[in-house]
C-alpha cells in the first residue's frame, strides 16, 4: 500500500495470487496482524504467509512477515520468505524500505536469494508526484547470477482526475553478470 505505482514495477518479491483463505485481526489502533492460507494451483503445495503491523505514531508503518510454500514432495525443500518493511507517509510524501530474504527458492535447498528495495514519492504539486525507486536482489553463492540485478524507477505520476494516470518513467536494469 505504500508503493502506490505497482502498476509500473511489481513489488521485490512480486507473488501471482491465487485463492485462499485469509484473516486480519486489529488488536489496537497500532497494532494488527493477518494470515493467509492458500493452494498453490497446478502444485501439492500450500502457502501460509502471516504478518505483523506495527503503527506507533500517524504515517509510521513497520511491518514484519513470514511465509511457507509447504512442499509435499520429499525430494523438495519447503521455500521460506521473510520479511521488513519500514515506512513513513504523509500529504506531501511517502518513503520507504523493505528487506527481504528468501531460503530454498524453486524449493531447491541452499538456493537463497536476499534483497532490498527502497524509495520515495514526493507531491510536487496537487495533482503530480515525483517518485524514485532503487531494489538490488542478489542470489547466495551467485548461483543465479544471471538473474541478480540491481534495478532503479525515476517517474512523475500525473493524475489528472480520479480514475486517469499518466505516468512516464524511465527504468535502468544493471545485472550482476
């Protein structure tokens, strides 16, 4: 919710959804929790992800989560994700940072991948705001090193009523390789 362009660039970690179950609960203003339990269509598998939120002041979000995609086959290692997010937005700007990590990715074990992804969104003026946004992914080992890449977003989101965007951008990839 706070990287408002997913539209343009996905999320670190991006997850196709599919069907589950999920519950939040809202223990005080400041704090609440969620769960998701989840088939994962086409394989024996089952995603459970849950996750904490912390709000301790107005705009100051920090966010922690945990998720399985529980493997049945025994020649397959579970692939676990975790996960920080620390964000602070207001009227005139939003800004953020999220780590993340992930164990036996593919469900092949030792296979990891770690990650960040951090930015900014600052309204320039009522109806425009300009962003930025940096996420570098790297593998363990190098083991996937031709798809570790550090990736950047520069753009201006102009929303000129309340369902037309425009946003031009421009995007940089720079691999690892």
């Amino acid at each position: 919710q706070f990287w408002t362009h997913s539209y343009i660039m996905k999320t670190l970690f991006g997850y196709t959804e599919n069907k589950g179950v999920s519950a939040v609960y809202k223990f005080t203003d400041w704090l609440s929790a969620d769960a998701i339990f989840m088939p994962i269509e086409g394989d024996e598998m089952i995603n459970y992800r849950f996750a904490i939120t912390f709000i301790p002041i107005e705009g100051l979000n920090l966010r922690f989560y945990g998720g399985i995609n529980d493997c049945s086959d025994s020649f397959k290692s579970s692939t676990i994700n975790m996960a920080a997010f620390i964000g602070y937005k207001c009227n005139r700007f939003a800004l953020g940072l999220e780590l993340n990590h992930i164990l036996n990715s593919s469900y092949i074990y030792g296979r990891d991948y770690y990650g960040y992804c951090a930015f900014v969104s600052v309204k320039v003026i009522e109806f425009a705001d300009l962003y930025i946004r940096f996420d570098d992914i790297h593998s363990k080992n190098n083991w996937n090193i031709f798809r570790d890449e550090k990736s950047a977003v520069l753009g201006m989101l102009f929303q000129l009523n309340e369902k037309i965007k425009i946003a031009p951008n421009f995007k940089m990839i720079i691999p690892k390789a």
